[in-house]
C-alpha cells in the first residue's frame, strides 16, 4: 500500500504555531526532536495531542512511525506543556505565575497579525477558532435578539398602532444616546461583541486577541535576547486605552448578612481581611444584554492580617472549597477585602480614604486582580486561545463621602491582564495611584507603554508610562444588594452562627466544641437549616475527628435542591449518627449556663426551655 512519503504536519502551541516537514516512515521521537528545535525548547517536557483536551496523545516512541498513527498531510497537533514545564526558558520568556490556559499573548500564526487594534484582528477564517465551552449565561445572551423595544412616542409617531418609524423601531445594545440616557457607563461584553460585529443581524467574523509583550520565540536570523533582536519577534508598543466593556456589569450580594459577617472581623480585631467571592453569574436585565455576579457565600483563606497589610497563605483546601461551592452549583466569582480605618467607634463612621484625589485603586490592588482575573480567564468563542478577559471581579469595602462603610466594584482591563501576566507592571513605592512599566534588561525585554491625556492647551499627547496613572487600567462595576434579601444558604437570625474559617481570634476558632454548640441550637427537623451554611459544610469535610467529604455528595444536594426529607435520610446515616454521638458527648461534658434571651436580654436559668420574663422559646 502507497502512502506520501513527506508531510507537513502544523503544530500548534501557547506560544504560536509551526509547521514541520516530515517523512511519513519517520519515527515520533523523530517528531518530537523536529518540534523541540522549531520551537526552540528547552527539554521534551511536552506532550503531542490530536485535541487541546490532553485527549489522543501520541507518545514519544522509537517503535512506531507517523503512518502507523495515522497521521497525514496538513493534519494539526497540539503541543502540551507538561505541569511546572518552563519550555521557554532558554528563549528568555518570562515565567508567569499564574500559569492558565487562555493566557497565552501570542498569535497563531508565525507572522505578526495585521490590523491588530485593541486586542481585535478582523480575520476571514472562523472555522479556525477553537471550540470553546463557554458559561451557560453567555450561551443564553448569545441567542438573544438583544435589540431595545421601544414604545410608540405619541408626539413623533404619526403612523398607525401596528406600523414603526425611526422614533420606535428598535435599537440597538449599543446605542450609544440610549446608554447616555440609562447612565450605563460601560458597554456590556456582549454588546460589545455585537458592535464589532455590525449588530445582531450581522455575520461579520471576529477574533479578539491579548496584547503580547514577549519576544516571539523561534526567531533564527540572530541570537536571543538580549545578544538581539528584530521586528518580527518583538513585540509592538502598546497604547493604553480606556476599556469601553466590561464582562461583568454588576456584583450584587443575595443579603447584607453576608459582607455584615465578614466584616465583623474587622469590627472585633481592627485588622483588614480579604476572602474569595462564591456565587454564579446570571443575566442582568438593568443592562442590555448584560451579565451579573450573584454572591451567596465569602470564604476567608488562609492569612496574616494587621491594620494595614494582608499577607495570604497557602491554602491546603483551596480545591476542596472549590469542589464543595461547584457541587452547591457555585464557582469563585470574585475577591472582596477590607480597607477600613475608624474615625468615631461611638457613631460608627470610618474614614473617606479613597476618593477622587487620593485613589480608587492602587497600583499594588491592580497588580493583584490582574493576576486573579488571569487565574479566572473568561471562556470566549471569538478568541483563538478560547478565552479573552475575565468575569473576575474586584470588591473593596471602605468610606464613602459620608464616612459609612461602603462597597465599590471594579475589573482591571484586558491589557492590564496583559501586563501582569507577562510581569512589565509593577507599584510605584510612595504614591499609590501610579504604576511603572518595568525597563527592559538582559533577562526580559519590555516594549514600550504609552497612554495619552491632554496638556495644558487641550491637544492629545502620549506619554511613557513610567509611571503611569492605573485609572488608565481600571473598569467599574457596581456594587449591589437586593431590596427583598435572596438566600441560597438559609439562616435563622435567632441561632448563634457558625465561627468562619480561619481567624485565628478569641471564639472565632472552628473547633468541634464551637460545633458542638452551634448544632445543639437545633432540633432534628431543622437539621436542613443548620446545615445550610457554606462555613458549616467546610468544617463538616475537614473537622479532625471525623473527616466527612467523602460522604458529603447527599447531602449537598439536598441544600442545593432544599430537600427536607433527603437531609433527613442522609442525618439517619451511620457517619453522621457517629458524630451525632460525639456532640451528645461533648455537649454532655459541658458546664450547665444560664442563657439570655434574644427577644429580651432576660438572663434565665440554665434549666429553662422558654424565657421566665417574656415566656419566648430559648
């Protein structure tokens, strides 16, 4: 049987795409060595896959040919870097911590793209997107008309009931004097999307791309920087723009019980606090086709705190709670801390520390939710890696004008991804509104930055961003509760809660004692309510005596789908009619208290079910 005899095989990698002449009967390991030395890799810490999902590798053998695989003329293999694999560092890239797909900067293809504004490159070849599964709420805005409805203006509509005119067909998303009217500062991304496009109606094909600020590898007409360097691999200068988007058009927590009880932390020790935001992301009908970050739990990792500093941690249960909040139908949406500094303990006001004058953000908070947002890329089928942007968002608790405690939202901008990941920014060391592009040196070459701003006669003119103002870098995003409190985890304001993970203050520890208490508060049939808890459900998957992740799944689902009589089946198991016992014990060993009453304040007796004064249950 005839086969070709030589082939051109495309491979495909993060760091751009490269096309490799081959012979049929060569041996993989051939392959593997021709792929090595177009990349320029360091070592064969790589896989070769026929999909980007690690599925249908094709393993480096000295046995088997490219024919016996079945591989052919023009057929496309992708280049997986094995986990902690530093490929490129022979080629002087520069190590980006965060490490996760879709952060790559490169194009996918070995010339640099032409038309390339803003992160969009028009091109005419769509079925060369990757396929991407996006989030469910981007799949429902997606096929949505998305077009505005107005209603027949009885000053200038001169027609009858069924006809339209200009004054009430409908608009578009993106209308800019509909937005003007609405305050809406930002476009939503999906508006966005169906701008570039030319609206709703319009097939015109897109890619959005991330601004790249590294040396394009492969380049063979000199040596690697910093012995040299030319216009084919190096990267372009980039303009900072105001994002005119955002992904993410509100945060809205489900009750105020939820940042009242993480900032209790604060209120006992006076120190500042960072937690993770769980929740989901819903359409937001404020917004033309916009998108909102619901809230219903924060959890607090590991951490050194003091009046002015937060130090995190590492973080052993990071991916149990992530497990844990994905079962309950929740993922990590966000990041919240604290910037508080009390101005009268007595009326309870802190001080308007951020404002106008001072900063929003600064530059070191910037640098942080650049990196969280490249950690949490957002899914997108308009982009050749699979994802542009992030949904991540950014939430600081501080003084309002009036000096009361206050929420404000924010994102950083795609390019300021960019700058973190590739790690040209950093913080200025005494004023904390302005960043620094990092110069170039002989271990990172660094292009050039420049945003623009009006001089004194009014004229547009660029400057280097050395420093740079990081209100070039930042996107607002409102900062909400609902009118009527919405609970994913149910509470009774009666009970005494659950300690939260991780501070290390006086009875705020998670101990089995604090658990013994706090499900003594309940009687059998509010087992369901107890446990509705994010915090509890943490501790009950790790607690020293008897760890219960392995048996959680049941019951999970029961909070999810508040399911009284599945809690109650899973409350009959053997695991936790053990633990059962063991808070009977403990609760048994227990010095006997008198107990207040929350109606009344009376101090009872330890042996009273009901209150001697107001006659109230305990």
């Amino acid at each position: 049987m005839s086969h070709i005899k030589t082939i051109v095989l495309r491979i495909q990698s993060p760091e751009g795409t490269r096309r490799i002449n081959i012979g049929s009967d060569d041996k993989i390991y051939g392959l593997y060595e021709k792929v090595r030395d177009a990349f320029s890799l360091s070592s064969f810490a790589f896989s070769l896959c026929r999909s980007r999902n690690l599925k249908d590798e094709i393993p480096s053998t000295k046995s088997k040919t490219l024919f016996s695989f079945g591989l052919k003329h023009g057929d496309m293999l992708f280049l997986i870097p094995h986990e902690g694999a530093d490929l490129w560092h022979a080629n002087n890239q520069v190590d980006v911590p965060m490490g996760t797909p879709g952060t790559s900067s490169s194009s996918t293809s070995d010339s640099t793209p032409s038309g390339e504004t803003n992160g969009l490159r028009e091109t005419p070849n769509p079925t060369s997107l990757p396929p991407v599964a996006e989030d469910e709420v981007d799949q429902i805005l997606s096929g949505v008309e998305g077009k505005l409805h107005r209603k027949r203006d009885e000053k200038l509509c001169h027609h009858g009931t069924n006809a339209c005119c200009v004054h009430c067909s409908p608009i578009e998303p993106y209308d800019e004097a509909y937005l003007r009217e609405q305050n809406i500062k930002h476009l939503s991304f999906h508006s966005y999307i169906r701008k570039l496009r030319g609206g709703a109606d319009r097939g015109k094909f897109i890619a959005l791309e991330d601004t790249s600020c590294r040396i394009k590898p492969g380049c063979k007409d000199h040596p690697p920087w910093p012995k040299g360097i030319c216009s084919k691999c190096q990267p372009s200068a980039i303009t900072l723009n105001r994002q005119v988007y955002r992904h993410v058009d509100n945060v809205m927590f489900e009750n105020a019980e939820i940042v009242e009880r993480f900032l209790d932390y604060w209120r006992t020790s006076g120190h500042q606090r960072l937690g993770y935001l769980y929740g989901k992301y819903e359409v937001h009908g404020d917004v033309p086709l916009g998108i909102r970050a619901t809230v219903a739990a924060i959890y607090e990792p590991p951490q050194e705190t003091s009046r002015e500093r937060i130090t995190l941690l590492p973080d052993e249960k990071e991916a149990l709670v992530d497990e844990i909040a994905h079962d309950l139908g929740l993922k990590k949406v966000g990041w919240i801390f604290t910037d508080l500094i009390a101005e009268d303990m007595q009326k309870g006001t802190v001080k308007h520390i951020r404002n106008i004058d001072t900063h929003f953000l600064s530059a070191q908070e910037c640098i942080t939710a650049g990196y969280f947002q490249n950690l949490h890329p957002n899914p997108c089928k308009f982009s050749p890696t699979g994802y542009f942007g992030s949904k991540f968002t950014t939430v600081c608790v501080t003084g309002d004008s009036r000096n009361q405690v206050h929420m404000e939202g924010y994102a950083v901008s795609a390019q300021c991804m960019s700058l973190v990941r590739d790690q040209c920014l950093i913080p200025t060391k005494d004023l904390p509104q302005l960043g620094y592009i990092k110069e170039s040196s002989d271990k990172q070459y660094v292009p050039d930055v420049y945003y623009k701003e009006k001089d004194n006669y009014g004229n547009e003119v660029s400057k280097l961003a050395r420093p740079l103002p990081v209100e070039y870098l930042l996107v607002d995003v409102p900062v909400s509760t609902p009118l009527s409190p919405l609970y994913t985890f149910r509470s009774d304001p009666t009970k005494t809660p659950f300690p939260v993970e991780n501070r290390l203050l006086d009875k705020h520890i998670q101990d089995f004692s604090a658990f013994s208490s706090y499900m003594h508060q309940f009687t059998s049939d509010q087992f369901l309510l107890a446990v509705s808890d994010f915090h509890v459900l943490l501790y009950i998957a790790t607690m020293e005596m008897l760890p219960m992740k392995d048996h959680l799944k049941p019951l999970i689902k029961a909070i999810r789908e508040r399911d009284q009589n599945a809690a109650a089946e899973w409350a009959h198991s053997d695991q936790w009619a053990t633990v059962n016992a063991l808070i009977a014990a403990h609760h048994g060993n227990q010095p006997q208290q008198e107990w207040t009453c929350p109606h009344c304040t009376f101090l009872n007796l330890p042996h009273l079910s009901a209150c001697d004064m107001c006659s109230l249950p305990r």
